[in-house]
C-alpha cells in the first residue's frame, strides 16, 4: 500500500437530507442552489452539506480536477486511498481513476446512514444486507470487488436500519477478515453503543 489516504470520497452526488434534517435558515439560503464559485466560497465552507453542487462529485469539471488530484498524489510520493463512500458510486469508474492516475483505490461495500437509501433498501433484513455486502466482495460489480465494509454511518440514536447494517457488517467481519470503517453519530456515546452492537454480534 505505501503511503496511504485512509479515508476518501472520489465520486459520489450527495443530496443535503443525508445530513441536514431540517431546512437551514438564514438570510443566504438561496446560495445553497448556486454553483459552487470564488465569490460564495466562503458559504460553502460554513454549509458544505446543504450547499448542493458541493455535495455533487460527478461532473466532468469535479471529475476531471479529482484526476489531476490524484496524478498529484502519486507524483508527491503517494500510493494508495481507501474510498470509502457507501452511495452513489462506482467502482468502475475508481478502477479507471487507478488506471489513469497509478494509484491504488480501496473501494468499498455497505450503507451510511438511513437518510441515504430508499424504504426499499431500509427494510431489508440483516440477512439481505450481509447477502448484498458478501455479493459485492464475493463476486465484484462489473468484476470489480471492494476491499473493505464501510464507510458505514450511524446517526444518534441509531436507527433500527443502521443498527442491522452493523450487525450484519459484524458477521461478514468475522466470516472474511475485512477491515471495517464506521461513522459514528455525533454523541459522545454513539462509538460506545456501535462497540456494543459489534461485541454482541460477536
């Protein structure tokens, strides 16, 4: 692996209900529809998850400046990243960022928080998620297979949705070996519940 970047996003389109549950309300909320440019860079910094070309990576002008981002990294010495997004993405393209750039891109399996997936995602059972992630690592998307669970979210209090992912990314863990990444909910105790979850799961 070499000099690695553990935890990326390469490609993705994100949408502000993943994050923000409630509309922001502030005099400059029209902004949040705008593209992002020099003179409303300041607001993207303070609202980088309602400001929604910001949350967008798949553009050609994103996607093209992420793959001289990436020629960067490897001309400065890197060697490998761990793209961890769990929605939206591709892992065909990430094979072609490799292949074009000569770094090493760890894709990744599995669900972030709730807000992100359809009810027909978030009903599944524990079962149907470990068969969905174990599928991905098993057999690749397109012969392309991931090679860690995660970035898996939770938000505070979990949610029964989360709560099963975890479980079921516990019981591949210990079937395969695979390294987990979580994204605990913004709590103090929510790392200590996901280390519950994951020791009763075994």
């Amino acid at each position: 692996l070499g000099f690695t970047l553990c935890h990326e996003h390469l490609y993705h389109k994100a949408y502000t209900s993943y994050f923000v549950t409630k509309p922001l309300d502030n005099k400059y909320v029209h902004l949040n529809s705008t593209p992002v440019t020099n003179e409303n860079l300041w607001y993207t910094a303070y609202h980088p998850h309602t400001h929604e070309d910001n949350l967008d990576l798949t553009s050609v002008e994103v996607q093209n400046a992420i793959e001289q981002e990436l020629k960067f990294f490897k001309t400065n010495g890197g060697n490998s990243m761990v793209e961890v997004t769990t929605f939206g993405t591709d892992l065909t393209r990430l094979a072609e960022f490799s292949r074009k750039s000569d770094v090493n891109i760890i894709g990744s399996t599995g669900f972030y928080v709730h807000q992100a997936f359809s009810e027909s995602i978030r009903s599944k059972s524990i079962e149907n998620l470990y068969d969905i992630m174990k599928n991905e690592f098993i057999l690749g998307v397109n012969g392309i297979k991931p090679g860690v669970i995660g970035e898996l979210g939770s938000c505070w209090p979990i949610d029964s949705f989360e709560k099963n992912v975890l479980i079921a990314a516990a019981r591949l863990q210990n079937e395969l070996k695979l390294p987990v990444i979580i994204h605990p909910g913004r709590h103090s105790e929510a790392p200590f519940e996901i280390i519950r979850i994951f020791s009763e799961a075994g």
